[in-house]
C-alpha cells in the first residue's frame, strides 16, 4: 500500500506544507510485478519514486526509477498504470527494481487541492499485459 505519511509530522520533520508524501514498500519474487493506478490530481508537480531500504533513490542514471506528469504515460481516462518489477513487461511507464527484490516507494503530491491515494496490487509478472488492458 501507499497510505499518506501523517502531514503532521512532515511538517515537524521540515516538511513543505504544500507537498503529500505517500510511502510504502515492496517486496518482489522475480516473477512478481507491482502495479500501481492513480488518477493524478491538478497539481504543480507530481512524482513516483523507486528508493532502497533507507529511502536513498535507485539508480536512476542508468535505470527508470522514477516518473512524473512530463514522463509517464496517461490514460485516455486521465489515470496512469505504473509497473515495478525487476525486469521489462513491455508495457508502458514500467519502473526498474534495479535487481533489488525489496525496497521502499513514495508518490508525491506539490501543490494539489486533493490528494488521491494511489492503489498498490501484486500480480504475476506473466499477467502484466493482461492487467494492462
């Protein structure tokens, strides 16, 4: 699951009162991918994350771990269907595990006047397509 971290203690952390951090983790066998729909809010700025166990971002250089309103792929219906696993489904806004079997993830939201929850489900890598349509 992604469920909201408590605004409260963002904002005593130093956090910006204008951004909604949703965090959660995941733990993949290899033949298991991570879907993940929203419906992206109006908002200045979004993003989807990939990061280790101590929240430090996945090689991005080198892989995509990361996706936001100007890089993923919408929907006709104005949702996105992000996909975490360790290796390409062939389906569109997939992110890379890096090789990592577990890590953390985070969705946030800059400037929005709703804050969606993202739904988070396991599947079978080998049902991706299938889920995708």
């Amino acid at each position: 699951t992604l469920p909201r971290f408590d605004p409260d203690k963002a904002l005593a952390a130093g956090g910006d009162p204008n951004i909604a951090y949703y965090h959660g983790w995941f733990e993949l066998a290899d033949d298991e991918a991570l879907v993940v729909d929203v419906t992206p809010p109006e908002c200045d700025f979004w993003n989807f994350q990939l990061a280790n166990y101590w929240m430090e971002s996945l090689d991005y250089r080198f892989h995509q771990v990361h996706l936001n309103q100007g890089t993923a792929r919408y929907r006709p219906d104005g949702t996105v269907r992000m996909v975490v696993a360790k290796s390409d489904p062939g389906v569109p806004n997939w992110l890379d595990t890096c090789g990592h079997s577990h890590g953390t993830m985070c969705v946030r939201w800059v400037g929005a006047s709703e804050f969606p929850v993202p739904r988070a489900t396991v599947v079978k890598l080998s049902e991706v397509s299938e889920v995708e349509a």
